[in-house]
C-alpha cells in the first residue's frame, strides 16, 4: 500500500498557514489571498450545507 502512495503525484503546496511572507513578491501575495479566499468560501458553503442538514434532522427528530 505504501508504494502506491509513493507512485502517486504529490499536490504542490501553495500555501503553509504561519510561512515565512518576506520573500513573497507583491503578486504571490495577492495570488495567495485569492486562493485563501476562495478555500474560506468553499469552507463556509460546506458549513452552511452540513448546518441546514442537521436543521432537518433535528427537526425530524423532534417530532
């Protein structure tokens, strides 16, 4: 199992939360801002999602 790992493209990391930002030009900075953006909207739509699920089933629940 672990060999198939080893085969596997490994995803280039765009971002380490708490990196080093001196080195980072002006445009890699505003790159990194979109991405985190656009991760922070993915995070709140599956929250909202995951929170309107357990609204119903509280609600099937409770009757």
């Amino acid at each position: 199992m672990a060999a198939d790992d080893e085969d596997r493209p490994r995803k280039k990391v765009t971002h380490e939360i708490g990196q080093d930002l001196s080195l980072l030009s002006v445009g890699e900075l505003a790159e990194r801002i979109a991405l985190l953006q656009g991760e922070i909207e993915r995070l709140q739509a599956a929250s909202a999602s995951k929170q309107k699920s357990r609204s119903a089933a509280d609600k099937f629940f409770k009757s």
